[in-house]
C-alpha cells in the first residue's frame, strides 16, 4: 500500500483508507472533499449515490459515513476493487456495495436513479463527457440529483446535458470542482 487517506466526517470520521500504488489513482484530497461535502451536507443523509470511477473509494466512503442510505462504487480495476472490497470488511458497511465493471458499460445496462452521482474519471482519457451523456440519457438520475464533476485545471469544454446547471465551481490546487443539479424542467 502507498498510502492512507482520512475520512473527514461522520461515522467513520478520523479513520483512514488504504490506497493502493496504483499509476493514475490520485484520491481526491482533504480540502476537495471537504468542500463538496459541505455543498452536499443537508442532501446526503439517506440518498442513493453512485460513485463513478471509484478510485480511492474516497468520495463514496466519505458520502456513507455521513448518512447516506445506499452507495454504489463502480470501478475496473481488479486489484482496486479487491482493495475496495477489504475497506468495505473493515467498515463492516452493509450499505456500500461494490461493484468490478467499467463505467461507460455499466451506464449502458439497466438503470436505477441515484441522488447524488460523483464523477472523478481519470484525467486526459476523455471519459467525462460521455459518462454525463449516458447518465442523463440511460434514467440513472432521479429529477432533482446532484452530480459532482471533478476535472483537470485546464479543462475547458463542460458540454453537459441541457437539463443540467452548475449550481457550485471552484478551483482547488490542480483541480475544477462543479456541482451540477438535475432540474427535469428544462
């Protein structure tokens, strides 16, 4: 293992995450994590979320130590995922599931809606845009969701679904962060 991550707040908080040496994996950082999940606090406690591109775990850990009902991690990497699975033992979290597939598939099967989606995809392999098309396109959302993006600084082309509108961004060291809501009117 390279390394550890805490968790920031909630039922876990001060407890740690292991994260694998794995080229690419960059676990969202401390004060990332702490701004999104201020904009999402009064939204967490007992939502769906999905965590795309897992990773670290990070983001999802975080949201189910701080009430949500269900989280689903969704991520390719086998040693990842066994890791993910060895996080989940030590938590003892019947309501974080994990799930070995890649995440473009997994938006083409059969959807269920989510509150609170978490978008983290590897930097530069273009995998962003087409996670929003098929999210919004494949009723993974419920009408009013939440979905976090996190992109690399110089990212310039946020072409998200019309029924989408940043509600928060900032810039946070190398990364932008966006909170996009769902408003099903548009």
């Amino acid at each position: 293992m390279s390394g550890k991550i805490r968790i920031i707040a909630g039922e876990w908080r001060g407890r740690k995450i292991e994260v694998p040496d794995k080229q690419g994996l960059r676990p969202t950082p401390n004060r990332v994590r702490e701004t999104l999940f201020n904009w999402l606090a009064m939204y967490l406690p007992g939502s769906h979320c999905l965590d795309l591109f897992t990773g670290s775990g990070a983001l999802g850990i975080e949201a189910a130590s701080r009430g949500a009902k269900e989280v689903l991690l969704v991520e390719k990497n086998h040693d990842i995922v066994q890791n993910l699975k060895q996080q989940k033992f030590i938590f003892s979290n019947h309501n974080l599931n994990i799930l070995h597939a890649d995440a473009l598939q997994f938006l083409k099967g059969t959807p269920k809606a989510f509150d609170i989606v978490f978008l983290d995809p590897p930097f530069g392999q273009e995998l962003l845009l087409p996670a929003c098309r098929l999210l919004e396109k494949g009723d993974w959302l419920t009408p009013q969701a939440l979905i976090y993006l996190e992109t690399e600084r110089d990212f310039d082309n946020l072409n998200l679904p019309h029924s989408w509108q940043i509600i928060r961004q900032k810039k946070l060291g190398q990364v932008n962060v966006f909170l996009a809501s769902r408003n099903n009117n548009c």
